[in-house]
C-alpha cells in the first residue's frame, strides 16, 4: 500500500511506567482520574508499583505518537495526582501491524538461543 506524506495512521500505543510501591487505592484512584481528564483509555492496568496503560492514537508519523506518549504521564501528572514513576516501556504499532498479529502460526515460531558477545 503507497502512502502519501502526511497520511494519517492509527497507532495503538503501550506505555509502561515504574516506580516506589504505593498503596493500590491510591494508584487506582489517580487512574481514574485519568482516565476522566483523557478518556481515549481502552485499557488501565496497574500494581502497586506499575501501571499499564493502552490506547489508540492517529497521526501520519510513529515518533509524533511515541513523543506523546512518552510525555502523556508528566502532563497529568499534577491534575490526576499520578504517582512520580518513569517511563519503562513503550510499544506504538500502527493498527495493521496489529491486526496481523493475530494471523502468525505458533507453529513457525524460531527457537532463539542467546549467543555471548
């Protein structure tokens, strides 16, 4: 499929975010209100020390998504009351990517042995 410059993509995003143990209440309670200042949230999973969260975002271009992404938790993070934890992972997957995953055969999985430097 040709794309022209500018063609906007839907990407579903990961982010996921560490930090000090903190009462799970108070995690959950910090999400919803997240989840209330952006409600585009289609999943919000958490721990007393990790959180998880997932969504759908448009935009022609992966670093336009991931650099929002990346900043998402520390633009809310004095109006939802979010706890003071980093950035640990991050998956952007543009939505076709996705939907293909779903089609790969457990069968063809490679046995991966890891090799010394």
């Amino acid at each position: 499929m040709t794309r022209l410059p500018g063609d906007t993509r839907l990407w579903h995003v990961t982010v996921s975010l560490a930090g000090e143990p903190m009462e799970p209440l108070i995690v959950r309670g910090a999400l919803q209100r997240l989840s209330e200042l952006r409600p585009f949230m289609t999943s919000l999973r958490f721990a007393s020390d990790r959180v998880e969260l997932t969504y759908w975002d448009e935009s022609p271009s992966l670093v336009d998504v991931a650099s929002l992404a990346l900043r998402l938790w520390n633009e809310y993070r004095d109006a939802a009351a979010l706890p003071a934890w980093e950035v640990v992972g991050l998956e952007v997957v543009e939505q076709q990517v996705r939907a293909g995953r779903e089609q790969f055969d457990p069968l063809t999985d490679l046995n991966v042995v890891p090799q010394p430097f």
